[in-house]
C-alpha cells in the first residue's frame, strides 16, 4: 500500500515537471505555423487590370498556343534549311589488295597498297518550285497561328472581362441587399414600438417580416453568385482554389456609347483575328497545293566536292569534282517497247588526277 502511494505521487510529480514544456512546445508550434497560414489566406486584391493581364500569363489554353507560335518558327526554318547549301566531309585511309584473277589453280593478286581519300562534298538546289512553295506555306501557317493566337488571347479577355463584371455586379447587389435589411430591421423596430402604442397593427409587421426574408434570401443568391464569379476567375485565372479573392474595382454607373449592330458586324469581319485565320488557312492550303503541283516542274541543283588522294597523306594530289544536274519528275515516257522514267540530265567536269 505504501509502495503503490509512493509511485502515484512519483508520477504526478513528473506529470507536473513536463506538461507545462509539452504544452509550451505546442503553442511554439503552432505560433509558428499560423503565420504561413495567415499568408497563404492573405485576401489578393484584383482590378479588372490586372485580371486581363493575368489571364495573358497565367491561363493554359493561351499559354498552348504560344508554344504553338515556337513549334511553327521552327517549321519554318526547316522548310528554310532545305534550300541552304548542304556540305559533308569525308576522310578516309584504306589499304587494299586487288584479286587479278587465277592461273591454273593459283589465284593472282596485287601487293597492298595504300589509298587516302579527303573530300569535302556540297550541294545546292539553284530552282525547286515545291520547296520554294513548301517555305511559303509554312510562313503563312505561322502566320495563321499568331492570328489564332490572337483570337484566343482576346477571347480569354473577354470572357474574363464578363466574369469580373458579373462578379462586380454580385457584389454590388449583395451590398445593396444588406442596406435594405438593415433599413426594414430599423423600420420593423419602430413598428413594433408603435404597435405597443397601439398606432400599428401585426399586419404591417408581417409585411415588413415578410420582405426581410425576401431581402435575405435576394442576399444569398447574389453572395452564391459572387463566390461563383469569384471560383470561375481563379480557374481562369490559374490562381490557388484556396486564395480569397477581393474584387478592386467599383460598378460604373455611366456606360459609352455602343456602336450599331451594322457598325459592329462590319468591323468585327476587317478587324476580328478568327476571320483572317480563315482566310490564311485557305491560303496555306493553295500553297500546299501548289508545292505538291510543283513537284512535276523541273529542278536544277549544283554539286561539286574537292580533295585529297594519294597513298599517304602527305604524298596526294588535288582533286575536285563539278556539275550542274536538271532533275525531271519521275513521268513515264512511252517508247517503242514501252514505258521508262525519264532520266536526269546533268553536265559538269570531272579532272583525271
């Protein structure tokens, strides 16, 4: 008995020493974590501004489109770099043995001997209508991205522009709301006073109870119209689901003058980015036509290489090697026992060393 007494008291007594530091290394850890939740709950200001600047940055489907812009950049370099001069090197040193043939069972060859060989090759095509198209349509079709591009941008702009609207309209609502509860609460105070005076009756009380509730539930439904405005700008947006949003800018009660729907038709089909899409699209695809017509035309294309040969690399002699070479599509010809694909043409001079 006394045994059992002595370890209660020891365990109180040391309950009593480490709760206050257990308790004080809670409240250090928490006072430490509330300052990232305060900042991460930090309401985010946003005018109407910085709205339409931040969906230009922030939103997917423009930012797709941008690299849509570099992926047709580099179309048109490749289709550019097929008409530069293309050039090669090639150095080699073989040694060799030649079989000369047989004399009687005895097979002949040549002793090794030595080769070395450097060239340096190039290639240039001087006329090819398909690629010259083929360039042109890729540039045109960089061109009919950036104006889908553009459409895209002022799409997400106006569709931003909208929602921040709505939600400045929500807010404005809500607050006028609120103002006409407070006034019917107040009106509803006097009424009853004067009814325990018995000036009014519980017939104007009902009514006026009745159009608080109406008033508060026109509340609600415009504060869920807010938070919905509010949601559909963060996802616009690209923000953080958990930032609150405060909308900066104040509901404007004067509005400029609105063209006419003619007016608004007309510049809409000279200025508006999707139409000239349109129109650069069916400019690509003549283009694309056409450099696949124009693989029937013929081409011209220089080639030449110059080098080394010898049997050392030190005991060679120049070499070079020219020509011009007219290049027919592949058409077939008839002739007197049939058909043959044309052949190429070529001209040039090729030195003997």
């Amino acid at each position: 008995m006394t045994s059992s007494l002595a370890l209660l008291v020891l365990c109180l007594f040391i309950g009593s020493v480490f709760t206050p530091s257990l308790v004080q290394a809670d409240l250090s850890i928490g006072e430490s974590g509330s300052p990232s939740q305060t900042q991460l709950l930090q309401p985010l200001r946003l005018t109407l501004k910085d709205a339409l600047a931040a969906v230009l940055d922030n939103n997917p489907d423009v930012l797709l489109y941008k690299e849509r812009i570099l992926e047709a950049q580099g179309h048109v370099r490749t289709q550019l770099g097929a008409m530069f001069p293309s050039i090669s090197a090639d150095v080699r040193q073989t040694r060799r043995t030649q079989f000369l043939g047989t004399i009687g069972l005895s097979p002949m060859r040549t002793d090794p001997f030595s080769i070395f060989d450097a060239r340096i090759s190039a290639t240039q095509n001087l006329f090819s209508l398909s690629l010259i198209q083929r360039w042109r349509a890729s540039r045109e079709s960089l061109r009919m991205t950036e104006q889908e591009s553009d459409a895209k941008r002022f799409d997400m702009m106006a569709t931003v522009a909208l929602v921040y609207m709505e939600g400045v309209k929500a807010m404005t609502a809500a607050g006028m709301h609120e103002a006409n509860q407070r006034t019917m609460e107040e009106l509803l105070e006097t009424v009853r006073q004067r009814q325990r005076g018995g000036v009014a009756t519980g017939l104007d009380i009902a009514r006026l109870e009745a159009q608080l509730a109406s008033e508060r539930q026109q509340g609600s439904s415009v504060r869920y119209d807010l938070e919905h405005a509010t949601l559909s700008l963060i996802n616009l947006l690209a923000l953080p689901t958990e930032i609150p949003l405060v909308l900066a800018d104040a509901w404007l009660t004067t509005v400029e003058a609105v063209p006419t729907t003619q007016r608004a038709v007309e510049e809409a089909l000279n200025q508006r980015p999707e139409i000239q899409a349109q129109y650069t699209r069916v400019k690509v695809s003549e283009l694309t036509y056409a450099s696949i017509t124009g693989e029937r035309v013929p081409s011209l294309v220089a080639q030449g290489d110059y080098g080394l040969v010898g049997n050392r690399w030190n005991n060679t002699l120049d070499t070079y090697n020219m020509g011009l070479v007219l290049r027919f599509p592949s058409l077939m010809v008839p002739n007197a026992k049939g058909v043959s694909p044309r052949p190429e043409v070529s001209g040039g001079k090729n030195p003997c060393v």
